[in-house]
C-alpha cells in the first residue's frame, strides 16, 4: 500500500525545521500562561471546532465520584454526551485535511466497519502549579545536545521544551511529558487475526518514573528517566517470564539496560540490547520494542523533522472506552475495535517525522508522530516500511487521570495495514482494577535483577 504522506501546514512563526534552536526568548516564553497554556499549547479555539482551553478542573471534576490511588476504572465526566458528526468511508474525503495517511487508509480498508464519531471538544483539565513552573524553566533554558540524544539545562516534571522549534525538541516532549511517577496494573492484549481469531496475552506491567516524583520536580534532568518491570502472566507457555529495565535520560553516554528471566532456566541473564525493532511480547509482531506510547528509547536511529501544527481528530477523552462495564467481546472486533467505544475530538497536533538514517537498520523506514499540543504525548502514528510504503497505523486514547492530575495511556491499538490484523493493547476494562497510579509504593529496590527471579518463582 503506497502512500503520500499528507501536507502539513506549517505553524505560524515556525523557523526551519532543520535548524537546532532552543532556549526561546524570554519575550516569547512569556506568553506561557497567557495566550499559551502553561506548557505551551494554543489557548484559542479555532473556527473549525477546536475547543477553547478552559484548564477549570485540576484533579477529579466537581460530582464525580473517585477514590485516587486504588486502580478505579476511569469515570466518564461527559456522559451524556452524543457525536456532533460521524466520519464514514462515504464522507471521509470531505475531512480528508484533518485525517491522516493511516486512517484514511482504515477507510479503505473497512469501508463498512471503521467509523470515527466525532464529539464536541473539550480542554478542561489543567496540571499542577509545580508542573507549569516546570515548563517555564525549560522553555528559558532547556537545550538539544549530543545530535539529538541528550538534552541539558532541563529540569523535572514537565515538558522540556514547551514550544518547541524543531524535530528532536518535540520528540523529546514525548519522551519526558508529565506523567504518572509509580504506575502498577494488569493489562490484556488481544492480537486479532484478519479471520478474527484472537490470541490473548496479559502482563502484569511496573514503572517508576523518576522524572515526575514529587521531590524531584524542578530539579537537573539528569541519571535515570525511568525504571520498568514486565511480568508475563498469559499466554501460558510463556507464563513467568520476567524483564526489568532502566531507562537513561542521556542517550549520548548511556544506553537502556534490560535484564530478563527465563522460568524454564531459572536463570536472569544481561540482554545484549533491548529495544528499537525487536518484537514486542504478545503482539504477533504487530509491535516492536520502540512503539509502546508510539516512540520510546534512543532516538539514534532516524532524522527527526518537525513538519509543523496542524487541525486533527484524534483520540481524545477516553473514559466510556475505558470504563469497566466495558466487554472485551463488545470491544474487540475483526478488522478495528467497535467505533461504539471511540471518542474522536479535533485538536490541534504537531507532526513530527523520523527517517531512517544511512547505514541504520529498522523495519520502519518512516515514522510519523502526532503529538497533541497540550500534552506533549504522541496520540497517533503513521509507519512506512522500507520502501515507503504505509505499513502500520496506530493510536492511543489518552484520558487525564485524576490520581496523577495528568494525562494518562490507556488502550492502544496498532493495525497491520497489509493483514487486516491489529493489536488491541493495554486493555484492563475486565481486570478487578484499572492502573494504579501513584500511590508512591515502588521503590528502585523493586527493579532489580534478582528482584526480576523472585517475580519470575
């Protein structure tokens, strides 16, 4: 399947993407928490829907009832509402600016099935006072260093680069956003077959970020970014293995270091690299390592151009979706997920493409992030095989997670567009309990190589 990758307007006031720009004036990082949000995203609305950023609720919304900390299941604060337009195989190409090379291609694909109900837009959510203080620091000091792998003059908690002016800066934004600091859940994977057959695999997945503890926002964004244990509880056979990792915040000077156990050795061993195309478990190969939140890891690997701001629908809201009524027989059907669950808003995104550099290997040729302009976090992806061609499309639904007071990854899914097949990931709707997220239980002690082998028996 050919594609020609869909022209992106450039933001007003974009310099050259190719140029290696950081610390923006202090004229312009002013405008933070004035015509801009405090990290940096676009306060107005736009003519054609785009939602007024509004940031009135910070944590859980007036009426609802939550309990922070326990793994409730997200709780839908705009219930009643219904689609104000619905996005059909018939109609797309009236919308066709706003859609992307990978959805326009689902249309294609399943004509009859894949629908995108399209809902009235909201931006009411807001992060912490710390965290915006966070982000203007950045934006006076933070600069790209090392070719792209490293980032220095950054402190914790927030975007490093809230306005950013080229590729690398808003890769970055997604690889350091304000997120959850402890994150403990169980979560489903449903590889669905083009016949619909599903194969179904659940892990049992552990994170401390080190970036957004509370006692360390604001501080040198340095040592380590992160640490991750993953536990496989299903598929049987492959029941009781168990990985730990540790992420570096300097790509230049270190590398993610993983260690894994095998149940049927017994034995912990040093994995000689983890991440980048490696196939990621349970997945068929419909994942690799380096697509879990869309990118992840080094960025060594490609060319990283921003292509500029544009108008998007996108996965926004995400909480009916999420809710544990949901059934995953209601919910993972062949071809896509049932659109019935789909919340769909226009927003703005940067577009960010990563191409493969000379004498580097991959199995994407090209990538393309979008990156919703008020988290930071990439949302949907388009992937281009070697030859250029469209491979794969994904997207995550992002809900704001009350616990955390930030934006948080919830079911993804990534279509082989040559197969007909697609990974439903991260799903948790049937679990007793939806993520954990910081109850500040995990310790570095907990991800360790011997804490790997007492997971693993």
């Amino acid at each position: 399947m050919k594609a020609t990758m869909t022209a992106i307007p450039l933001a007003v006031g974009l310099l050259m993407a190719g140029a290696a720009l950081a610390k923006v004036p202090a004229a312009e990082a002013d405008k933070l928490g004035k015509e801009l949000t405090c990290v940096g995203a676009e306060k107005a609305g736009s003519k054609d829907g785009v939602p007024e950023f509004t940031g009135k609720w910070l944590g859980t919304p007036p009426g609802v009832q939550y309990t922070p900390h326990v793994g409730q299941h997200p709780v839908d604060p705009y219930p009643n509402e219904k689609p104000v337009l619905t996005i059909t195989a018939e109609n797309q190409a009236q919308y066709a600016a706003k859609l992307s090379d990978g959805q326009k291609a689902l249309f294609a694909k399943f004509p009859k099935t894949f629908r995108m109900d399209i809902y009235p837009g909201h931006r009411d959510f807001r992060y912490p006072d710390s965290v915006c203080e966070s982000a203007k620091k950045n934006a006076l000091n933070a600069e790209i260093a090392d070719g792209g792998l490293s980032i220095k003059g950054a402190v914790k908690g927030a975007l490093p680069f809230p306005i950013p002016k080229d590729g690398h800066e808003a890769l970055m934004n997604n690889m350091f956003p304000s997120r959850a600091f402890n994150e403990n859940k169980v979560a489903d994977i449903a590889n669905v077959l083009s016949d619909g057959t599903i194969s179904w695999g659940r892990q049992r997945n552990t994170n401390l970020d080190y970036g957004n503890l509370p006692d360390q926002i604001g501080k040198p964004l340095e040592g380590l970014m992160a640490n991750s244990v993953n536990a496989t509880l299903l598929p049987e056979r492959e029941k009781g293995s168990v990985s730990v990792s540790a992420e570096p915040v300097n790509f230049a000077k270190d590398k993610r270091l993983a260690w894994n156990y095998d149940p049927g050795t017994r034995r912990v061993r040093q994995l000689p690299e983890y991440g980048f195309d490696q196939p990621l478990g349970g997945t068929g190969g419909k994942m690799t390592i380096d697509s879990d939140r869309l990118f992840n890891g080094s960025p060594e690997r490609y060319n990283w151009k921003l292509l500029g701001k544009r108008e998007m629908y996108i996965p926004a809201n995400g909480y009916k979706l999420h809710s544990k009524t949901v059934k995953y027989a209601d919910l993972v059907k062949p071809g896509v997920p049932n659109p019935d669950y789909i919340r769909w808003e226009l927003r703005r995104v940067w577009a960010v493409e990563g191409s493969l550099k000379d004498n580097y290997r991959h199995l994407y040729g090209k990538r393309v992030l979008f990156l919703d302009e008020d988290t930071g976090h990439a949302v949907m992806s388009d992937l281009y095989d070697a030859r250029g061609s469209l491979w794969q499309y994904a997207y995550i639904n992002y809900y704001y997670a009350f616990d955390t007071k930030a934006w948080q990854a919830g079911n993804a899914f990534f279509f082989d567009l040559n197969s007909g097949g697609y990974v439903a990931y991260n799903l948790f709707q049937e679990r007793p309990t939806g993520p954990v997220l910081n109850k500040g239980d995990l310790k570095p002690s907990m991800f360790t190589p011997e804490a790997a082998r007492n997971m693993g028996n």
